[in-house]
C-alpha cells in the first residue's frame, strides 16, 4: 500500500513543497543580513504600527524559534521570534508587517480570515485524524469509515484554501503600511516584497499538497466502488 501509484500524484506537491521551504530559508536568510536605514528594531515597528491602527490593547511577545512568528486572535497578541523581536533588518520588517495586517484583518472582521479562524477545530481533525480512519477503512474494507476520513479530510482542504487570500491580504496590508509610513525606501520595499513572496509560496504548496492528496483518497476510494 505504501508504494501504491497513487503516490505518485502527491510528487509535484512534495517538490514545490521542499522548494518553497528552500526559497523562504534562503530569502530570510539573505535579507535578515540587510538593516534598514531607519534602524529601528521590528518590535518597535509593530508597536508603532499597531497604535497608529488604535489597536494599543494588542500584546507583543517574544517567543523562542525562527519564523514562528505569528499573531494570535484569540489573545489578541502578536508573537515576534527571537530572530526577528530586536531585528532592523528588511526581513524582519517584512515579516512583522505582515503579522500587523493580520491583526488588521482581525480589527476590521475580514470575512476569510473569520471563516478561516472558524475552521480551525474542524481542520485539525481532518489533518489529524482523516488519513488513519481512511486507511484504516481501507485495510479492513470498510467503505464508511473511507468516506468519513475524506469528508474530515476535505474540511482541511478547505482550511488551507482560504488561508490563501487571508496570507495574500495580510502580505498586501503590509506593504501598503510600510510604504504610507515611509518604514522602508523604494529599494527596501523590493525587498521586503521578496521575503512575503517566498513566505507566500509555502501556503500554495500547503494547498497543492492537500488538493492532491484528497484526490488520492478519492481514487483509492473509487476502487473499492
């Protein structure tokens, strides 16, 4: 079963997936080595950013890692890594901004951003749990726990194609933040933009591998018809 061809659909997903984890390493690393000319660090952004929004009630956190950076709308807090908390860099300024649109998003009840926050129960089931009660139904040729582990696993496709436009947004609010605030200079914004961009990639190959791999289940499931 493990060498079932159907595997094979999930090749183009698993090297744009590998790609992209090599690209956003890479740019990262590139442009974390590039400081700003303004020189202020990526926290001191996000909190000017975030009062600038009226959004002053909006923690911010350091927590360990690199590019785990994230913002919480449970908390309302926004999570800066180490590498980026104290960081001046053009990188840092991308990514941070970013994290500020989505906490834009968030203030302002963007409507794929809620769906996607709404989601988030029902796809941690499906990624979690759909795939074993899948092949279980298969080991054991039972039809109905097949079609449950699709139907649980298509809730997290769903998941990860709405966080499409919600990333893309999130990415768009920052550049235009950056950029009416005179954060970054023509040159930097470029480069800025080359950080998201890469960032960006690792959500479509997030998407193609889950698109793919439900088409997997559906042609194993066929089989069994």
């Amino acid at each position: 079963m493990f060498y079932d061809p159907t595997f094979l659909l999930l090749i183009p997903a698993i090297i744009l997936a590998v790609y992209a984890q090599i690209r956003v390493q890479t740019t990262y690393a590139k442009f974390s080595q590039v400081r700003t000319a303004k020189g202020m660090s990526a926290s001191s952004i996000a909190r000017e950013l975030l009062d600038n929004a009226d959004l002053r009630g909006i923690e911010i956190e350091l927590i360990p890692g690199n590019l785990t950076d994230h913002y919480d709308p449970r908390s309302k807090k926004l999570r800066l890594s180490e590498g980026v908390y104290n960081s001046a860099s053009v990188a840092a300024m991308g990514i941070v901004a970013h994290e500020v649109g989505h906490a834009l998003q968030d203030s302002k009840a963007y409507a794929p951003l809620a769906i996607r926050n709404g989601l988030v129960p029902v796809a941690n089931f499906g990624s979690q749990l759909a795939i074993p009660l899948f092949f279980l139904g298969l080991i054991f040729s039972w039809p109905r726990l097949m079609d449950i582990g699709i139907i649980a696993f298509s809730l997290a496709v769903v998941f990860t194609v709405i966080t499409l436009p919600v990333e893309y947004n999130a990415s768009s609010r920052a550049m235009a933040i950056l950029k009416s605030g005179n954060y970054l200079n023509t040159e930097e914004l470029d480069l800025a933009k080359k950080v998201l961009n890469a960032a960006s990639l690792t959500y479509v190959a997030a998407t193609a591998m889950a698109i793919l791999q439900l088409l997997r289940l559906l042609a194993l499931r066929s089989r069994r018809d």
